[in-house]
C-alpha cells in the first residue's frame, strides 16, 4: 500500500508539471479563485446584516420550506470549491492523454463556481 501511494503522488507530481504549461487551464483555475474570493468577500462584508434563515431551496414550494441557515451559504462555496478541485485533480491525471477532456473538467469546474457564486450574491444581496 506505501508503494502505491508513492507511485500516486510521483505519477501526479509529473503530470501536475505538465498540465502547468497549458495557460488554458491556468487561466481558468485563476478565474475560478476569483469567483471564490469575490463570493466569500461579499458574504464576509455583508454577515451581520444576513438574517438567520435565507432562501436557498428555489424548487422547493414557497414558504418555510425554501429556507436554510445562512451558515448553509458557506457551504456551498466549500462544496463548489471541493468539486473545482476534485475536477482538477482528475484533469491532471487524463491531461497527458486527453487534452480535451482535462479543459473540459477545469471549464466546468468554472461554470459551476460562477453559477454558484451568483446565486450565493444574489442571495446576499436580496436580502441586505
């Protein structure tokens, strides 16, 4: 199991160095960043004037049914910046042999942080 994990990190270690000469892809994992740092600004400038339930659920029926804790706004940014990252991490590792689906997996890492850091401001700025 320790050589498995060793052949791990050196395998991702050559293919991180690879995947970092593609400016593509280091555009895209730099405007992902942004869209983080932009969403949890907002959500840091604006805490206190939250209140304690907001409405994330819109599929949901109108109502208390749609609301979760603020608390749950930072969540989602954590949860959409794991899944940027796990992408990434994928796209390092099929980038030597499919260029394609490695740009494919960072892009769409960018349009699920842009998706959701919109809806986490205009959250925020609904309802201050």
């Amino acid at each position: 199991m320790k050589n498995f994990w060793k052949i791990f990190f050196l395998k991702f270690k050559e293919n991180f160095v690879l995947i970092k000469s593609d400016k593509m892809i280091g555009g895209v994992i730099k405007g992902c960043f942004w869209v983080f740092l932009v969403s949890l600004f907002v959500l840091v400038l604006k805490w206190r004037n939250l209140p304690s339930e907001v409405p994330l659920f819109y599929s949901l029926p109108w109502g208390g049914q749609q609301l979760a804790s603020s608390v749950s706004l930072i969540f989602l940014i954590l949860f959409c910046a794991i899944f940027v990252f796990l992408n990434f991490i994928m796209a390092v590792f099929v980038f030597r042999n499919e260029v394609f689906l490695a740009r494919a997996l960072v892009f769409l890492g960018l349009t699920v942080s842009l998706l959701v850091g919109i809806t986490v401001i205009k959250i925020v700025f609904l309802l201050t």
